[in-house]
C-alpha cells in the first residue's frame, strides 16, 4: 500500500511491530518505523489519512486501536481500516453443513485473530471516536490457486457478490 500511495504522489510514513518488516520497508526506500498500539510513535493530529490493513482482527482492544489511529488524523482527515469479513457465503454454507452433519462448525478465521468483524461492527468504530463512516466488502483477486479450490471459491464468489459481499471489509471514515 506504501508503494501505490506513494507512486500516487503521497509522502507516506508507516509502522510496523516487526523489525523484519520495518527493514524490509526501508530497504526499498521507504520511510517506515517500529511501533506498536498503544503507543503508536507519531503525534496526534500529524496525518491527512492514515490505513490499516489486516491489522484490527489482531489487537486486543479495538476499540482503543482505532481510537488511537483516528486521534493521528487531522479534522476532515480520513481512517480507512480494513479486515476479512466475517459473514461470506463459503463460511454461512460451510457452518451449515456442519450442522447437517451433526457437528461443531469450525472456526474459519486464521487462529490470530483476537476478533471477527461483520460490516456493522467495523463502521462503530471509528463512528464512537467522532468520525462519519461507511463500509464497503470487496475480494482481490486470489492470484494462483489450484483447479478444485477456484471452482469452489468462484461459486462463492459470485454469490458473495452477488449479496454484495466479499472476502475483505473496508470502513472508510472521516474524522469531524
């Protein structure tokens, strides 16, 4: 995201907990640092826009993750947070034929993830913190996957779009 944002004329900062991650970044030109929420090393108000990617389904708190990542963004400035969706049409069909079978459902989000988001849960976050927020779902393109597991996906992808749903949660807000 880093690079898209920069080759669109943006001066991007970025953050990562990982010291791996962070110089991987900065061996390819970018400005990033390490940090961790609470605690996010830059000041309030510093930023037009800030984005967190597959981030909010790994923090213990949330509510206080988001609370600080809006707190970055200057008035009229924008919070994008993004996250899987927890409601699809594989995993509605999936829990379902569990129950046929007379068992438990599994659990279909990776195992470190601390929560789950439906789109009404991710557009009350920053909503709480003063911000206007929409929601949107989307699905990128999965790259190579294997014949049998893109005729099952792309069944449920249809029908995920077609219910306007994706694999993917997008809030976008914009802080008052």
């Amino acid at each position: 995201m880093l690079g898209l944002l920069r080759d669109a004329g943006f001066h991007v900062r970025g953050c990562d907990p990982g010291l791996r991650a962070v110089e991987r970044c900065r061996s390819l030109g970018f400005d990033v640092v390490e940090g961790n929420s609470p605690g996010l090393p830059f000041a309030p108000a510093s930023f037009d826009v800030a984005v967190t990617l597959q981030v909010v389904e790994h923090v213990t708190d949330p509510r206080a993750f988001v609370s600080e990542v809006v707190s970055l963004i200057r008035p009229g400035g924008v919070v994008v947070v993004a996250t899987e969706d927890a409601w699809t049409s594989q995993t509605a069909w999936e829990r379902q034929w569990s129950r046929i079978r007379l068992r438990t459902p599994e659990f279909r989000m990776a195992t470190d993830h601390t929560y789950v988001f439906q789109a009404r849960h991710l557009r009350t976050l920053p909503e709480e913190h003063g911000c206007e927020a929409g929601t949107r779902s989307y699905t990128r393109d999965p790259g190579r996957e294997n014949l049998h597991w893109r005729v099952y996906k792309t069944l449920f992808r249809r029908i995920d779009r077609m219910l306007g749903h994706g694999d993917y949660l997008m809030a976008v807000a914009r802080r008052a």
